[in-house]
C-alpha cells in the first residue's frame, strides 16, 4: 500500500534534524580538535638539539686565556676552579674522587688540571698515580711547583698539553680512569676528545666528566633567550657548552657504556652558592651579565660516568652481558677467541 506523502513528512522533518544535529557535533569537535594542536605548547626534539655552538677559537686560545687569567681565578675560587662546589672545598673533592671510583694504584689522567689542586688531593688521599695535563703554560708551571712543595713528584707528572690529542701525549690503553672536573667544555672538537680518552683508556677503564651542559628549555619560546646565554659563556671563556644528547650519542657509538648520568649530588648544606662565578667577573669584567631582569639560567650541571667494555666473558658478562654479546656479533667473534 502506497504512503500518503503527507504523512511521510514528519518522518522526512525528524530525520533532516537529526542530520543537521549530527552535523553541528562533528563541526563542533572538528573545531576544539584544530584549536587544541594550535595552542598545545610543542614539546622540545631532543633530536633536533646539536653541538652546532659557532666555535671561533683553538685549544692554543684556551691554553692563552688561563695564561692572562689563572691568577684571577685563585683570587677568587682559590686552588680548586671549579665552579659547582662545596663550601670545603675536600668534601667536592671527596664527593667526585669517590663518584670515579678511585682506588689505590690506579693510574689516572687528570684532563685539564688546572694548578692541580685536585690531583694532589687525591694523590695523598686516594694514593693514585696522575698524568696532569694542561694546555696553559703558567699552570703547569704553577702545578709543577704545587706538586714539589706537596713532595708527590713521584705520584704526579704534570705536561702540557691538548687533550683533544691524548693519543698523542700518551700510550694507548693504560690510564684506569680519565677524569674531566669543568674543563671538558673548553675542547672546540669534543667528538675528537671522546675518541682520545677511548685510545688511551684500558680495556675497563672509567670515563668520568663533571660539567655544564647547554639547558633543554621547558618552553619553546624560551630556547632563543638560553641559546644567546650560552654564545655569552662561550666567547666570554673560550668554550663550547656540551649539549647532553650529543655526547651521549658520541660516547655510544665509540663503544662507551654508560654507567651513570646524573645531577651533581651534593647535600643542600654543603653547596657553595654559585654566586662565586658572579664575583670573578666582577673582579675581570670577563662574562659579565648585564642584568637579572629576565635572566634565564641557560645551563645544567650533570657527571658523566661512562665504562670502556672489557668484552672478557670471565670478567664482564655478569655485569655488561649485552654489550659483550654486542661485540661479539658486530667483530664476528667467538667466546674462544677473546
């Protein structure tokens, strides 16, 4: 039987409303979905951050600037330049000798050691034996009668020297630790410096690096504000601030196993405020900020600890069974042939 048109226009009327209604739901929600990818804060891409700092100096300049400077710094930080410290100075010292794991005997290199304050205090205290190595002319001369005066010139050799070329100023495979306290991000090519201290380190050794690192910004905004801090820090001291995913990056594909990263863990109580770096370029004029208003911390301090493998199943399997399964597979190597 044939439906009167009239009384499928209800019908007709209900389901066109409905339509419409579905309609305006989908637009609505279209709608919110496009704003919301507007006006949701993007996330830093670690991915994206490089270690591309316009470096315009040499190791010679760095070796130049502690030349004119290093009296400047004992003034103010006295025998230990370092800037994240402790109010006593041996329990900083304490704390990284025992963060690098150092034990009696060890032979160590002592990257950028400054008037070798440092080395003496772990010579006497950890007695091990240090290769001190300085590209400034006046700290080694100043480290050379440090070493004298404390009688350990049989435990610590200071040379001068660029440690981006570590194989070059020592024997391949011989150092049980490696150690860079602040001074890593004066090296222009620092992928060349990680290459170095793996020639030079045993089979085992430890890569230790306490430094600043470039700082991720929380917004995206804010890392044009962090990036100019940073070319700030690096003409004013001749460095090139690390950024953290880059060396991390570097270090792996040496080899490097990493055995720790993280913030320099010193109880609140003890930290000297780092106010002290402020007083030196009051003191210099060098890196002086200009103002606090806006100001934004551009940098990070973090210790790097990173493990040459052994790749002896008798001696690392328990502990870095994948990296030695690793080495095996990438050399085409039996067990019996290690």
């Amino acid at each position: 039987m044939n439906n009167h048109p009239s009384k499928l226009l209800p019908t007709l009327i209900a389901l066109f409303t409905a339509l419409l209604s579905a309609a305006a739901v989908y637009v609505g929600w279209h709608r919110r979905k496009k704003q919301n990818r507007q006006h949701k804060p993007e996330q830093p891409d670690h991915t994206n951050l490089t270690n591309a700092n316009e470096v315009n100096y040499t190791a010679q300049d760095v070796g130049q600037f502690y030349d004119q400077y290093t009296d400047k710094f004992l003034q103010v930080y006295g025998k230990v330049i370092q800037a994240f410290r402790t109010k006593e100075v041996h329990k900083l010292l304490d704390y990284e000798a025992q963060s690098m794991g150092l034990m009696p005997q060890n032979y160590v290199l002592d990257a950028g050691c400054g008037v070798c304050a440092p080395a003496i205090y772990f010579a006497q205290n950890y007695h091990v034996q240090i290769e001190a190595l300085t590209i400034s002319e006046v700290q080694a001369v100043m480290a050379t009668a440090a070493v004298a005066e404390a009688g350990l010139e049989d435990k610590i050799k200071v040379t001068t020297g660029d440690f981006q070329q570590l194989n070059q100023i020592y024997p391949a495979g011989v150092f049980d630790v490696v150690y860079f306290l602040e001074s890593f991000g004066h090296a222009p090519n620092q992928a060349a410096v990680l290459q170095s201290v793996w020639q030079v380190l045993k089979p085992g050794g430890v890569l230790y690096i306490k430094d600043l690192f470039k700082k991720v910004a929380p917004l995206p905004q804010l890392q044009p504000q962090i990036d100019a801090e940073i070319t700030k820090i690096n003409q004013a001291y001749h460095y090139n601030v690390p950024n953290l995913y880059h060396i991390l990056d570097q270090a792996r594909k040496l080899g490097f196993v990493v055995m720790s990263l993280k913030t320099i863990d010193i109880p609140l109580e003890d930290f000297e405020n780092l106010t002290i770096s402020n007083d030196f370029q009051e003191l210099t004029g060098v890196g002086k900020i200009a103002g606090w208003d806006g100001y934004i911390f551009p940098i990070d301090f973090f210790e790097l600890k990173c493990y040459k493998p052994l790749h002896e199943p008798d001696k690392g399997l328990s502990r870095y069974f994948l990296q030695n399964l690793f080495y095996l597979q990438v050399q085409h190597k039996k067990i019996s042939d290690l």
